[in-house]
C-alpha cells in the first residue's frame, strides 16, 4: 500500500507539473496575442491618422 500510495504522489505531481507548464504556454500565447492586437491596432491608427496629420500639417504651414 506504501508503495501505491508513493506512485500515486509520483503521478499526481507530474499531472500537477504538466498543467503548470500548460498554463505557463497559454499565458504566453495570450501575452503574444495581446501584443499582436495592440500592434495591428496601433498600425491601423497610424494610417488612418497620416492623412489627417498631413493636412493638418499643410495647413499650418500655410
């Protein structure tokens, strides 16, 4: 019994690892997904803003 009670710890803590490990790789993938978003959206205002931008700019110059 001592020695199923010890496979049983053995096992729980490598299932306990293994989802440590799949959070971890979720976490990043969201992290690396967050990031993508916030670039794209950045790059989308960034195009939308440049006609703007540079009519404001001639506008001032004149």
């Amino acid at each position: 019994q001592i020695e199923e009670r010890k496979y049983l710890a053995t096992i729980r803590a490598e299932e306990t690892e293994e989802e440590a490990k799949a959070a971890t790789v979720n976490k990043e993938i969201r992290d690396v997904t967050n990031t993508q978003i916030t670039e794209s959206v950045l790059e989308i205002d960034e195009c939308q803003a440049s006609p703007v931008e540079a009519s404001t700019g001639d506008a001032t110059r004149l």
